[in-house]
C-alpha cells in the first residue's frame, strides 16, 4: 500500500514542480520529482500523451457534455432505452476480428491494483489473466499512479521483484504467469498533475499513453505472441466514446508501426445506459475487441445514478441487489448472446468474497457463495470471471474447467438465443427487496472505512471480509444518498421509521462507535506489530500489521482485550507504547487532523473523482481548513513530518474522521463523480465532522458476530445477529 508517507518528499516538489521532469512544449507537471518517476516521465513518452490529448480532447468533451444531456433527460423522466438510429447494427450480420489466439483461454482473471508486490503475486496466482487496474482499486495518487507505471514497465520487461521487509520475503515471477490487461481510468476523470496547454490531462490517456509506450514492444514479444498490449475498458455509457477508444489505438498503432487491430481490449458493461449500446460498442471497437464484461457493482451504482430522479426505482438493500434479480439477470444473458454472436468473450463479474484465515467454516460457506455465482455464470454461457484474490482462483478455475470442459471458451457453443426476445422492461425491471436500518448502517460504516482507507493511498481493502473498492463502496454510498433524498420508510427493524437526516446524523455517529471498538481490538495488534517494528525506529509502513501475527496469537490478544498479553512484555514493546500512546495523544488534536487533510488536499488527491470536499475551496466552518488558524504547534508537524517521509505520524493519520467527513459530504452530493456543488456540504448532520478516531486497519466481525455477510449478487442477505439486538428507533432516542 502507498499511503501519503510520501509526503516527505513534497518539499522538492516545491522546488522543482514540472521543472523536475524534461517535459515537451505545453506540459507542466505538478507532481513530485522522483528519479524512478523521470523513467516514465520521458520526454518522448509524454509528447505521446500530448499527440493524444491535443487530437482527441474536443471528442471527449463533447463526449461528456453527450453524458450531460442524457442525465438530463433522465432526470426528467426518461428511460434508457436501444437507439432506433443504430437498428441496423443492433440486427445486422457481423462478427469482431478473431480472438488472438494468446487470449483465448480466460476462464478466469484475477484483478488488483498496480502495487508492486501484489502484481507479482497476481501474475503467478494461476489465473489465465490478471487486469492491473489504475481504476477502481487504485485510490489515485501521484504516488500510486507513477509507482504503477514503473511496476508494470517491470512486470513486462519480466524483471519485476520485491522484497518484503517486514517478513525477509523475495518476490519474483514465475515461469508461467497470467497474460496482463490494463485497466485506465474512464474518461470522465482529469489527471490534475499533468497539465497539458494549461488544462489537466485526460486521466485515462496519461495511464493508456505511459503504458503503450514504455510497454507495447515488450509486451508483444513476452506476453501478446504478437498481439497487444490488452486492456479493459471502464464506465463507458455510448458507444461514442467507444469509437474515441478505437482512435486512439489506431494513432497509437499507427506511432508504434505495429499492424491495426493489434491492441485489443475488454469493454466493461457497466452503466445502465451502456447496456443497451453493447452492439454498438463493439461494432466501433471490432478491430479491437476481445469481448465484454459484467461490471456488476457499479452497474448496481449505475442503477442509483441513472435513476436519481425517479423515486420509484428505489434500490432495496445493498446485499439484495444479486444476480437474481431480474434486470441483473437480464443483463448477464442478454451481454452472453450479444457476444457469442460477433465471436468474442463474455466475461462474468466480480465475487466480493475473499478468504476468511482465521475460520474455516465462514471460509468454506464464503467459498460456497463463490462457487454457486461462478457455476450460475459458466452455465449462463459466461467464458470466464473474475476474482478478487489469488486463494479463490482455484474455486473459480475448477468450476469453470468442469463445465466447459476442453474448449478455452464457450464462444461457438452457447449462443444463448433466447436472450433475443430481452425487452427494455426487462433491463430496467425494478429490483425486489426491502430497505432496512441494517442495510444503512452497513452503508455507513463501509462507506466511512472504504473512504478513509482511500484517501490514505489504498483503493481497495478488506472491510468484513469482503472485497471493497471504489465501485462497491460507491453502492454504499448512493444507496444512503437515496434513501436520504426520498426520505424512505424503513423496512424490518426499522419499520416505520424515516431515513431523515437527522437520522442520518444518528447513525452516522452510532457506527463511528461501532467502528472505534472495533478498531480497538485491532490496536493490539499494532502495537505488536510495531514492536517488530521498532529496530530499526520504525520510520515505515505500518499497515501489514495483521498479517504477522500467528492466528494463535490474534485469538488471545482479542480475548484479553485491550493493552494487554503477553506478547507485549518486553522492553521494545514498553518503548513501542511510550511512542504508540504519545502518537495517539497528538493524533487525536483537531488541528492536526485538520492539517492532515490541508496537506492531503493540497499535494496528493487533486484527482480525486468524488472527494474534492478535501479542497482548500471549502465553505464550512470558517476555522476548518484555514491555515492561518492552525497552530503553531500544527507548523512544527508538519515540518518534521516533511523531514522524514515514511514517518509512523503520518501513517497514523489514516483516520475514519475524514472518511466520516468524506461519506457525510460525498452523500449529500450530486450523484455525478465529475462536479461537487460545494454549496450543498451540508453542516446540520453531525457537530463535529473532524473527531479522529483511529487508524484503519482490517476489519473483522467482532467477536460473537456471525462472519458471514452475504456479499454474493447471488444470495440474499443473513441477518447480522449483533445489530438486531436494539431497536433502532430507542437506539437513537
Ligand atoms: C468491482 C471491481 O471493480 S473489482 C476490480 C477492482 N478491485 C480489485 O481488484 C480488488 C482486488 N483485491 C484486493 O485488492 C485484495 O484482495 C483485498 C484488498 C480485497 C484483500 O487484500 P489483502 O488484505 O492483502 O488480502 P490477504 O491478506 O488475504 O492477502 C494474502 C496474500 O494475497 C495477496 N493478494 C490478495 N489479493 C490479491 C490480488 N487481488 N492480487 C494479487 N495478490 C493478492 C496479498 O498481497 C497477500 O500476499 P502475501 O501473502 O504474499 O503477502
Ligand atoms: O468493475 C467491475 C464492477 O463490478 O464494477
């Protein structure tokens, strides 16, 4: 994980700003200066981005405003719906150029960010591929962004490795490892380090161009057998923007004098409106196409967004909105047939799920979830799926392989024909279910968690033993915003009970507390892993701490609580807690925090798609975020803080006040991820939006909760016995 212990190196990024980098006519670059960064950072290479930019900015504007004018409509009433302008190529007769024979075989692909070791680990996991994302599982930092270029460069050229300090463990790749795709971010998203004739960069053109060309000879020769590079395609809602993707890999095949029809990519169905543009999409991509795939989450948050303004369309609970409801269902079959017919893969989605360590019979009912939602998929006509972790790439790959026995795909024999007769009622069918008290407090609590692990430099965490990204946590969020707007009335528990601000506020404030003792058994494991820490001082990362503590261990920390056991007796550790306790007293001061999120704000999330409410820009509270009203004690932080770049100060910092802060804001938002009206941040909900609890570490059910929540898009929801104990309305009293 890369976290904003980087900060230390902000100093010289004052000094150099683009200066740092040897940078063609009209670029500025606002990211720090580092070395390994000036690799990727070439001259060359970033006059290919410009190339990129300067053709093909005005298609992307128009592109977005196109967006504009659907949300519009939408929001006046319409209904997406297949355009009778494109009927001739939804019926007509043809196919995409042939699948590269490299990437016939993807039964099933495992995805993560593009962090150094979990690269590695993820292309020698045993998946046929690995997409290394920039997008929803990379929370997106100069830092982050410039390492996954670096890493990935790396990866291709097979030279990849990383030590693992912490557990004196070498990481290398093996002989045979995962073909790579990359996933760039959407088009809607700046890149506000690179400025290009004044304006940022599009993000998703920085991450496409750095890659192609560092990588596109490399990746040919070792990976592509020919072909490539590969690469998914996120957020797209027209088949328009599908056809700018088709030029710009044109121009990039054209700059690299490789063959057209090179490139290929993946499409992500995963808008409401881009479901039924899926015969455009790959018309305009069938040179370059190698199927689409199910973006099931933020096609759930796609669901919300679309329909923000139609309060009949309310989405049920967050874990009921499965691949059985009828409009998800619909959506599946109808991408298999629409794929099968112009001879490319259908690929299935995402299980959140992810291995539960400490006990086996939530494991093994996790790893049933799995296996019944990849078995409903291969047998839906699905030619492979995804998964979030490398210990389920055998559940899924034994599925997949039993019932799609010798052939790499289904492609020729599952046409799925009777998805033909799929009607627009059918993918917009309102889904079933009901909306609970559980249900927003779980929005909640995933929601501050997932937004403060975000913007502490990780995009994607472990919350409950679940896989949340930014899709996901999205889900969350405008579920709450929703339900928020239309007031509903609660379902279950909550009966009756409005989902006001107020009680918004209520809630809010009862999970930070549930968050806090949960994070509380998690506090001794920190301190035991500083302990290990702490020679030398522990100027380092400090977030895999869970890991290295044997489950033995774990268990008996839990059950003595809190600043106890016996792992914690020697003079290390003694020493350990003297600088733990005294951390803690610092990083509980207001104007601390408040200078975090200054810093944050200023250096490292000028890209953030939906937390620009860390911008200096604010119109809360007139002493929030003021730099003329922190203290002086604030300053000398700060300097030290520069000083030593890795510092554990800074490390503790990641803090669940800001994501309270963040979900609060970000659910009182314009559903858009593009524009915040700052107006709108909303001060009634809670007095206090800054109150730092502690850090984010791992999640785990507290102790004599049930482990399983069902995540599955396949199963409904069990009931979380802990939080049915009170009712919530004297809750809240
Ligand atoms: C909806 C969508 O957009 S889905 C696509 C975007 N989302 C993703 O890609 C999420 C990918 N998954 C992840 O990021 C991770 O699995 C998490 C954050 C959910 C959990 O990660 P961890 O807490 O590290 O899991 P855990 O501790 O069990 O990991 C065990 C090992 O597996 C590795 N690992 C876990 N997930 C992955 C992964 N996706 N790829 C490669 N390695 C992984 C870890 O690095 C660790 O390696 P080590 O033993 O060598 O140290
Ligand atoms: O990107 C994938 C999704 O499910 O969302």
């Amino acid at each position: 994980m890369m976290g904003f212990g980087t900060y230390g190196n902000l100093l010289p990024m004052k000094k150099k700003g683009g200066r740092g980098y040897d940078v063609p006519e009209g670029v500025d670059i606002r990211g720090r200066y580092d070395e390994e960064f000036a690799k990727i950072l070439t001259k060359d290479a970033l006059q290919f981005v410009v190339d990129l930019q300067r053709e093909f900015r005005n298609h992307v504007n128009y592109a977005m405003e196109c967006r504009k004018e659907a949300k519009r409509r939408y929001n006046q009433g319409a209904l997406p719906g297949f355009d009778p302008a494109t009927r001739n190529i939804r019926e007509g007769v043809w196919t995409c150029a042939p699948v590269p024979p490299a990437v016939a075989d993807r039964r099933v692909e495992i995805t993560g960010p593009v962090e150094r070791k979990m690269i590695i680990n993820a292309l020698n996991s045993g998946a046929k591929v690995f997409m290394a994302d920039f997008e929803d599982a990379l929370s997106p930092s100069w830092e982050n962004l410039m390492r996954g270029q670096v890493n990935l460069k790396d990866a291709v050229d097979g030279t990849i490795s990383f030590h693992d300090k912490a557990r004196n463990r070498d990481y290398k790749l093996n002989d045979q490892i995962a073909k790579l795709f990359v996933r760039p971010r959407g088009w809607h998203l700046p890149e506000a380090h690179i400025l290009i004739d004044g304006e940022p960069a599009t993000g998703c053109l920085v991450d496409f161009g750095l890659y192609f060309y560092h990588n596109y000879a490399k990746f040919r020769q070792n990976q592509g057998a020919g072909f490539g590079p590969f690469f998914y395609l996120p957020k797209m809602e027209h088949s328009r923007e599908a056809k700018i993707w088709n030029n710009v890999f044109e121009r990039a095949e054209k700059m690299a004098g490789i063959e057209r029809g090179s490139i290929r990519a993946t499409v992500l169905i995963e808008t409401l409106p881009a479901v039924f543009q899926m015969d455009e999409i790959l018309y305009e991509l069938r040179d370059h196409s190698v199927g689409l795939n199910c973006g099931r989450w933020d096609y759930i948050f796609s669901y919300v967004k679309t329909f923000q303004a139609h309060p009949d369309r309310l989405l049920p609970d967050r874990f009921q909105v499965g691949m059985t409801q009828h409009f998800m269902r619909s959506y599946s079959e109808l991408l298999i047939r629409t794929c099968h017919r112009r001879g490319v893969h259908a690929m299935g989605g995402m299980a959140a799920q992810i291995p539960i360590r400490d006990d086996p019979a939530a494991n093994e009912a996790a790893l049933d979830l799995v296996r019944k939602d990849k078995l409903r998929e291969v047998k839906a006509g699905h030619d492979g799926t995804w998964a979030a972790h490398p210990g389920l790439i055998s559940v899924c790959m034994e599925v997949f392989t039993n019932n799609m026995g010798n052939a790499p795909n289904q492609i020729q024999n599952v046409k799925r024909e009777d998805a033909a007769a799929l009607t627009e009622e059918d993918l917009l069918q309102r889904p079933r279910g009901v909306r609970t008290m559980e249900g927003l407090r779980l929005n909640t609590r995933v929601g501050i968690q997932y937004l403060a692990a975000w913007l502490t430099g990780s995009g994607s965490v472990p919350l409950y033993n679940l896989m949340e990204d930014a899709a996901t946590a999205e889900i969350s969020r405008v579920q709450n915003w929703q339900w928020l707007k239309y007031e509903v009335e609660l379902d279950g528990d909550g009966l009756g009970v409005k989902v006001t601000k107020e009680l918004f506020g209520r809630v809010v404030e009862e999970e930070m507390t549930r968050i806090e003792s949960e994070l509380e058994l998690c506090e001794v494991d920190l301190l035991h892993c500083l302990s290990q820490l702490i020679h030398p001082f522990p100027y380092n990362l400090l977030q895999r701490h869970d890991d290295d503590l044997c489950l033995e261990c774990k268990r008996k920390e839990r059950r003595k609580g809190r600043n106890s056991g016996s792992v914690l007796d020697n003079t290390r550790v003694i020493a350990v807690q003297f600088i733990y306790n005294a951390v803690q007293f610092i990083y509980r001061s207001k104007s601390l925090q408040r200078l975090f999120l200054l810093s944050a704000s200023l250096f490292d999330f000028p890209n953030s798609p939906f937390l620009s409410f860390i911008s200096l820009r604010t119109t809360e509270t007139p002493t929030s975020y003021n730099p003329t009203a922190l203290s002086p004690f604030s300053f000398l932080f700060l300097f030290f803080s520069l000083i030593f770049p890795n510092s554990p100060f800074l490390s503790l910092l990641e803090n669940t006040g800001a994501g309270r802060k963040g979900l609060i804001y970000a659910t009182n938002q314009d559903l858009s991820r593009q524009t915040f009206n700052e107006e709108e941040a909303v001060h009634s909900i809670t007095q206090d939006y800054y109150s730092i609890k502690t850090k984010i570490i791992k999640q785990k059910p507290l102790p004599g909760e049930t482990h399983s929540i069902s995540s599955s898009p396949l199963e409904p929801p069990r009931r979380r016995s802990e939080l049915a104990l009170t009712h919530p309305t004297s809750r809240l009293k």
